[in-house]
C-alpha cells in the first residue's frame, strides 16, 4: 500500500499503534475493546510518514489516513510518554486540529525509539 502511495519513498520500518485512554482499560473491557480500538500503521520512509487506519480486530492496513513529510512529523509529535509495557505519544495531523493519542506495546518499544529519533525536532 505504501509503494501505491509513494513510489519513490523507500519504507524503513513500520510501526503499529492504536488509539484508546489506556490500553489497561481496555483491557477490563474485554474482547469488545478490541473491535473499539482503531490501529494505526506508521510507515516511515526516506521522504514521508505514511499513516494507514485498520479495525483492532483485522490487523491490516485498511484506509490511507495521512502522508505526512518527514521534516514536519516532529512538530506534529507531542506528549511522549515512554514506560515498560506500553508506550504512548499524541500525534497532531497536518490540516485539521485533531491530535490522536496513540499506544505503543513494549513488542513496539524499538521501532518506537528509531521512529521518535528519526523524525525529532532539530534545533
């Protein structure tokens, strides 16, 4: 789906996210948790991010959301909140004032690291 989106953009790595208050709530939810949750694929290239949306229960790439420039994604990154089982950041997407918290799974935690290294701010 990426390379549809951007030809040129080379992936380096993927990282997956869903959306909810806390991912230990949704835990005492049970199975309908899943299907509340929205995941997201964060795909960084040599140029972009590519975000794609799916339902929590199919686990795909569904929907392109956003293709976001890769020198911008920093400033549009807030909130980083790193801890041992989940991880959690605010994503603002270009051209609309919604910010997405989005959680990270300790599974994640190293695509996490090179992701927010990758696209921080410099200066």
């Amino acid at each position: 789906m990426v390379r549809q989106v951007e030809p040129a953009g080379r992936p380096s790595l993927v990282l997956l996210a869903v959306t909810g208050p806390s991912q230990w709530l949704m835990a005492f939810v049970g199975p309908l948790g899943v299907l509340l949750r929205k995941t997201y694929f964060l795909t960084l290239t040599t140029t972009s991010v590519v975000v794609h949306s799916g339902s929590g229960a199919g686990g795909q790439p569904t929907k392109l959301v956003q293709v976001i420039p890769r020198e911008t994604v920093g400033e549009l990154i807030s909130d980083v909140k790193l801890g041992a089982s989940w991880s959690s950041f605010r994503l603002r997407f270009p051209g609309s004032g919604r910010r997405v918290r989005l959680n990270v799974s300790h599974h994640s935690r190293t695509e996490l690291d090179r992701f927010l290294s990758t696209v921080a701010r410099k200066g």
